[in-house]
C-alpha cells in the first residue's frame, strides 16, 4: 500500500528526524504544575467538588456515567463540558503559559492517554498536551499506517515516562481490589434493576470498563 506520508518524509528529513521534532516540538505542562493540578483535581473529586468529563450524545448513558461517578466515587457534581473541549482547554492555557488564539498557531490540543469519559483523566494536566498540527495525520481518530502505529508508539512511552509518577498513581487508583469490587457490585445492582434497559447497560459496561482502564504501554 503507498502511504503518502511514508513516500513524502524521506524525501526532506528522515524518520528519526521528524519523530524527534514531534517530541521536542509537542507543548507539555510543566511538571511542578502538573503536581499542583493533579492534587487539585483529586481533591475537587474527593470534596464532592464540581468536575467535568467528555459527555455523550445520549442523554440515558451520560445519565448512567453520573450515577456510576456518584456511587463509586461519591462525587454528585461531575458535569457534561459544554464543548467537550472547553476545561482541557482552560487546564493548558492556563497551566502552560500558551493560548491558541494568542500565542499559538497551528497547534492542537491532544488528550494523550484518551480516557475523556474518566473524570480522573479529562482533564489531568499529565494527559493534556498541544501537538503540532503536521502530525494530526500520526496522532488524530483517523491516523492510519505503519508510519502513525510507529509514531504513536514513540510518543506514548514518551509521555508515559514523562508523567510516570502520576501515571502509575492513577493506575494504582483504579486497579486495587476494593475499587474493582465496588465497581462490579455497582454493575450487579444496574443489571437486577428492572427499571435499566439491559442492552444499555451492557453497552454501558463496555465503554466504562475502558475509560477506567489501567494506562499501558
């Protein structure tokens, strides 16, 4: 298969070359900051604060994913955000130093790790970077090919070990036994309470059980 951007990159700079720019050149939060943040937003979810998550065009499961957030993680204020782009956003620029509009341009927003339905994840400054916009093709929904499987692998082990203390904080959070049991006995009482369509529950655990997911590389 001919994959333009394999055909195009040696022709003017060389792989190493180029994923080399892509790392250097990718905006992260610096890390004194990103402690700071990632306290707050522990502490926010903790004190029953407001925190926001990437909601869903229908209403009924972003209706299951607040209830799940106030069960488990006893927080009733979680929220929609408005644009699902609009707190990450905020979390950059002001954790940065750098606005899109004013000091930016043609750089994008990127949520390293995905998890944009986890409240813990959205918007923890370790998963929020700005990337370039000339490696959206290696990066974005739609990157295809061997090029992009290569790039993506580089730049997650990157960040991953950028962020590691934090990282494996969040993933201890989620994977230890009383977390885990208290988030099947929430999934045993959805399934016995006839009030729930079964098929949206069962559609519902697969998408949360992904967004609660360790991160690995």
């Amino acid at each position: 298969m001919l994959d333009s951007y394999e055909v195009f990159i040696p022709e003017y700079i060389s792989k190493e070359e180029f994923f080399r720019f892509g790392l250097e050149k990718t905006i992260y939060i610096p890390d004194d900051k990103v402690k700071a943040e990632w306290k707050s937003l522990k502490e926010r979810i903790k004190a029953n604060k407001p925190v926001f998550m990437r909601g869903m065009k229908d209403t009924a499961t972003n209706q299951l994913f607040y209830d799940f957030y106030a069960k488990v993680f006893k927080n009733q204020q979680v929220q929609k955000d408005p644009s699902n782009t609009q707190n990450p956003t905020k979390i950059i620029e002001e954790l940065s130093g750098y606005k899109k509009s004013k000091d930016l341009r043609n750089y994008q927003i990127s949520s390293v790790f995905a998890r944009s339905r986890n409240i813990l994840a959205f918007t923890a400054p370790w998963n929020i970077v700005y990337i370039p916009n000339i490696l959206d093709p290696l990066l974005g929904a739609n990157a295809t090919g061997k090029l992009a499987e290569e790039y993506q692998s580089v730049f997650f082990e990157h960040c991953h070990n950028k962020f590691k203390p934090y990282i494996d904080e969040f993933n201890d959070m989620l994977t230890n036994s009383h977390f885990l049991r208290i988030v099947d006995e929430h999934f045993e009482g959805l399934y016995d309470d006839s009030r729930h369509n079964k098929d949206l529950v069962v559609k519902f655990e697969s998408l949360l059980r992904d967004e609660i997911s360790p991160i690995k590389l």
